[in-house]
C-alpha cells in the first residue's frame, strides 16, 4: 500500500525553515552588537579628542615665542655688565730635556721664585763630559800633525795632498768639540724669565728622556686677565679701559685695564675675547684666580 508523499516533503520543509529563521536570528543580534560597538567607539573617541584639547591648553605657550636659555643668559649679562674672568700669568711655559740623562740637582722647589737666567736643573753630564776631553785630545792631536806638515811643506818634504788631508782633520776635530760642547751646555737648564716654579714633573736622580717634560714655570710679575664679551661692546670697549674685577678666592675687587682686543669675533656666539692687566702689585694674587668683571658702559651707549 503506498503512502502519501505530501506529508514527508512538508516535514523535511519543516527543520527548513525552522533554520532559517535561527540564522536571521542571530545575524541581527550581530548587527545590533556591532552597532553598540561602534557608538562606543565613537564616544571613546570623542573622549579623547576633549583630553587632548584640553591638555595643551595647560602647556599653551605664552603669547610670545619662546627665549633660548643661551639667549636669556646673554641679555642678563648684558644688563648687569658682569662677566666671568680667569687670572692668568704673563708668560709660562714648560721646560723639557733636550739630551737623555739622570737629574742631579733641582734647587728650586715646587712654588719657588727664581730669577731670569738662574739654573732650574742640572742633568748628570758625567758621560758626556768625557766624550768632550776625548772631542779635545783628538782636536790636539790632528792640530800637532797639520803643524809639522806645514813645516815639512816648508821644505817641501810633504805632498800638497796630505797637507790638505791633515788640514781637513784639523776642522773636523774642531766640529767634535763643538758639537760636544752644545751637549754639555744643555746639561743645565736656566730660567728663561723671572717667575715662580707652577709644578715639578720629575724628582732628583730620576732619569729623562730627550722631550720629556721636567718643569711647569710662570711669570707671575704682571697677571692678566682673560674674558669674553658680547661683539656688540666693542662699540665703546677700547685697550686702555678702566674697569674692576672681584675675585672670588680673596673677596676683594681690584683695579684693572683692558690690553688687548681679539682678533676676531666668533660669528656663532657673536663674542670676543679681551685680555686686561691688574693695575697695581697684590700679593695675594695668583695665577688660575677668577671672579666676576663689572663694565661699566659710557653714558651714551646705556
């Protein structure tokens, strides 16, 4: 007996559309969960542009473009006239061995005074000395042969050949002897100036190099001053103006004078370099001081 088809089509139709309607469904619970993500996207960033609006109104430059420090710095200095300077001596300089050599003696100590041409060091010249008796004896020798062969030329008991040869030799001792003797002369080494011993670099019987450095000396008679000031001074700064300099290691101020202008103006820093000289002899003052130089403009150039 055959059964109706009809039923079995509608009930496989069933489970269908049963799905179909799931899936619409949970597409719409989809779109609607999207939706609300994207509002609260929207007000997240709506929130964040009002933080970053309202954090630069808190750090909102003044009205007037910022000063470089370096800029600020220049104009107070500008203001107060008051610069920083250093003390520094007239002439120094650094004594170095010229022959290699034990030192024997230092008699002036670190910090002591000496005068121009007083001995600094002397070196242990013993070996050299005896290559000098030695430059001389030869020199003597060649000296007795070229004088009996101008007495045998007199005779005409010699050649002209070896009277020459005994000339030459003669002048080559001569030149050993010399040679010797700038050795020896630079055993000892004098003061170049008057001044005062600034540092000792080597210790008695200490043995030097040819180059090494042995003494650090100043000439401290007369200090100067060394400092930088604005191009833009250099309209009434003149060598001979008068000005005073505190110096911070005694508190007091002295008088002093400009010397010399640089030579140039650095285009970068729109400087230039003075140098000035303390009037007056102070005791108290020594080389590597500083302190503060107040200029004074003229009336005409405040």
């Amino acid at each position: 007996m055959m059964k109706n088809p009809l039923p079995a089509r509608q009930a496989r139709a069933t489970p269908v559309n049963g799905t179909d309607r799931r899936i619409t469904a949970e597409t719409v619970t989809s779109i609607r969960r999207w939706q609300r993500a994207v509002l609260l996207a929207q007000f997240l960033s709506v929130l964040a542009c009002s933080a970053g609006a309202a954090e630069p109104s808190k750090t909102q430059p003044p009205a007037h473009p910022s000063i470089p420090a370096s800029t600020i710095s220049s104009n107070l200095a500008l203001e107060n006239r008051e610069i920083r300077a250093q003390l520094m001596p007239r002439q120094y300089t650094t004594l170095a061995a010229e022959i290699g050599a034990k030192v024997k003696r230092l008699p002036v100590r670190e910090g002591g005074k000496f005068r121009s041409g007083e001995s600094l060091v002397t070196l242990d010249c013993s070996l050299q000395q005896a290559q000098l008796s030695k430059a001389r004896a030869a020199l003597y020798a060649t000296e007795q042969t070229w004088n009996a062969n101008k007495r045998l030329n007199e005779m005409n008991s010699v050649g002209k050949v070896e009277l020459q040869i005994s000339e030459a030799e003669v002048t080559k001792a001569q030149a050993e002897v010399a040679f010797n003797e700038a050795i020896i002369a630079k055993c000892v080494i004098a003061a170049p100036f008057p001044g005062r011993i600034a540092e000792q670099k080597v210790r008695e019987q200490q043995y030097v190099q040819p180059g090494q450095a042995l003494l650090e000396v100043l000439d401290d008679s007369m200090l100067e001053l060394e400092f930088i000031v604005p191009s833009g001074w250099l309209a009434w700064l003149r060598p001979g103006y008068n000005f005073q300099v505190k110096i911070d290691e005694t508190g007091r101020s002295y008088p002093a004078r400009i010397q010399r202008i640089g030579a140039r103006v650095d285009p970068v820093s729109q400087s230039v370099k003075l140098s000035a000289v303390i009037d007056g002899k102070f005791p108290e003052l020594i080389a590597g001081m500083s302190g503060r130089v107040t200029l004074a403009p003229p009336e005409n150039h405040k």
